[in-house]
C-alpha cells in the first residue's frame, strides 16, 4: 500500500516529479507523510512544516489523519495574483 | 468573444444555460476579458461595480522581468476561490463577485488576474474587491515563476524573508 502525494511548482522541481508513491499504509497522519517524503531526493530541502491540502482543502493539523483515496498534495507557498 | 460560464449560451437556444450562481470563478489559459467580466455580476441593483485588475509588472525585486508563468492546483484553487466568494458575498448583503485567474506563459503588461464586485453602494463594492485579492494571494494555490530578461527564472515566495 502507499499514498500518491502531489506537487507543485517549485517542489515538483523539487522532487523531479508531480507526484509521487510514499510507501505508508493508510490510514497515516501528515507528519508521516512528511517524514516519508523527506527521504526521497530533494525531500531533504522542504521546510519543516510544508503547507498541506488533503482532498481540496487545507489541513493545519500535521496530525490530521488521511485515508485511503484521499487527495494529498504537499503545497509551496502561493504566489497567485 | 471570451464568455464566462455564467453567460455561456446554448448553442439551441439564445439564453444562459447556467443558472447566474453556478459559477462565478475560473481558471483561463485566455486573455482575460474584464467586460466579460464586469457584464457578469453588473444588475440594475448595482449602483457600482468596482473592478481589481492584476498585471504583470516589468520589474520585480529590482531585476527587470520579461514574463510569468502561473501554474495551479486547478480544482483546489478553483475550490478556494469560490469559497472566498462565497464568504466575502456572505459578508455583507447584495454583493454579487466574480473572478477570473490567468494561468501559463504571461507578457509583461498582460492581465493576471481580475475581479469584479457588484453591489447597491460603492465602499461595499470596493471593500469586497480588495477582500477578495487579499484572500486570493493568502489562500488560493497558484504559484508564478518569473521569467527574467538575462534568461534566469525563478518560483516565487511571497513568504521568504530575502524578499
């Protein structure tokens, strides 16, 4: 089992990739998910707490749980405008 | 001639298809058309309409900028942004909002970005508009990366401390 997570702009430069399979079995927390993705290459470079969003819509909680097919993207600080 | 979805006509039939609540906010690879825009929330209860319009700036940070690329976490930045409409017409009675975000490969000069707001009195119109560029830039995901005229190219953070 594992958890696609998307990316964007500078972290799909980042990762190489706009989406990647993190090897957790879920249900799992976003600080999992993050502590995962930090062992990827260029996984070392993202900031201590990444911005979230879980199915759409932002998610504070690093110990915010997500299921299975929930939509996980590991967000860059905005510049829209 | 661009058309947002609101006033997209049938192709059978000479009417709006969509009723004028369904939409008002999208993600164009177009110029962005501010009549368009402005046709779309404008009623006779509207005794203003103020219009916020985004453009590309030639110089960013003191370096001399030649375009931008945006690019979006399209169903989550259109997500957020119909809910910043909803909550900033929420807010306050007869606002009627729409937005339209340019995304890909802009020109220095070009419109990024345009919002417009309706209502019976002109400070609530012109508070909404402003509201509603501040949320954007805080809340929706959409990124730019600036293209510089030595060919040099960079994502933006609003957030990094060396801005």
């Amino acid at each position: 089992m594992s958890v696609p997570v998307l990316f964007f702009a500078s972290y799909a430069d980042l990762f190489g990739s706009r989406r990647l399979m993190v090897p957790l079995e879920p249900p799992c927390t976003i600080a999992e998910i993050v502590q995962a993705l930090r062992l990827f290459p260029g996984g070392e470079r993202l900031p201590g707490r990444p911005l979230v969003a879980v199915n759409q819509v932002w998610m504070l909680d690093q110990q915010a749980v997500v299921q299975p097919d929930d939509e996980v993207a590991i967000i860059p600080p905005v510049a829209g405008g | 001639m661009t058309r947002l979805p609101l006033f997209r006509r049938s192709p059978v039939a000479d009417f709006a298809v969509e009723p004028r609540v369904a939409r008002r906010v999208d993600l164009v690879h177009k110029q962005i058309d501010i009549v368009d825009l402005f046709q779309s929330v404008v009623s006779p209860a509207a005794g203003a309409v103020s219009l916020f319009i985004g453009t590309v700036r030639d110089v960013n940070d003191g370096r001399a900028v030649s375009g931008i690329d945006y690019e979006a976490y399209h169903s989550m930045a259109q997500a957020e942004l119909e809910r910043i409409v909803e909550e900033v017409e929420t807010g306050t009675e007869g606002l009627s909002i729409a937005v339209v975000h340019r995304l890909g490969t802009l020109a220095v000069g070009e419109i990024s970005v345009a919002i417009a707001a309706a209502h019976p009195h002109r400070a609530a119109a012109v508070k909404a508009s402003q509201l509603v560029i501040e949320q954007l830039k805080q809340r929706v995901p959409i990124w730019k990366q600036e293209h510089y005229i030595d060919g040099d190219r960079k994502w933006i953070d609003p957030t990094s401390p060396l801005r």
